[in-house]
C-alpha cells in the first residue's frame, strides 16, 4: 500500500459528469491538487 498517491478534487455544476462533458464545461471551481507519500 506504500506509494505515492495523487487527489484531486473539483466542484462541478449538479448533474454533471466531468468525465463525459469536460472539466471546462461543468468546473465550478479551480482544481485541487495533493499528492501524499505512504510508507510501507
């Protein structure tokens, strides 16, 4: 499970998948961004 992991995390408008219409069409806030480090 050690490794290093990446989250992101996006408000998007209600009912809408970023995935199939595109970040830029339903973002309704900047990207957040954190990466960790888990030790074995």
């Amino acid at each position: 499970m050690g490794g290093e992991y990446t989250l992101y995390a996006l408000y998007v408008a209600e009912r809408k998948n970023p995935l199939a219409e595109g970040l830029e069409a339903v973002s309704r806030s900047n990207l957040a961004m954190q990466t960790i480090r888990l030790a074995d």
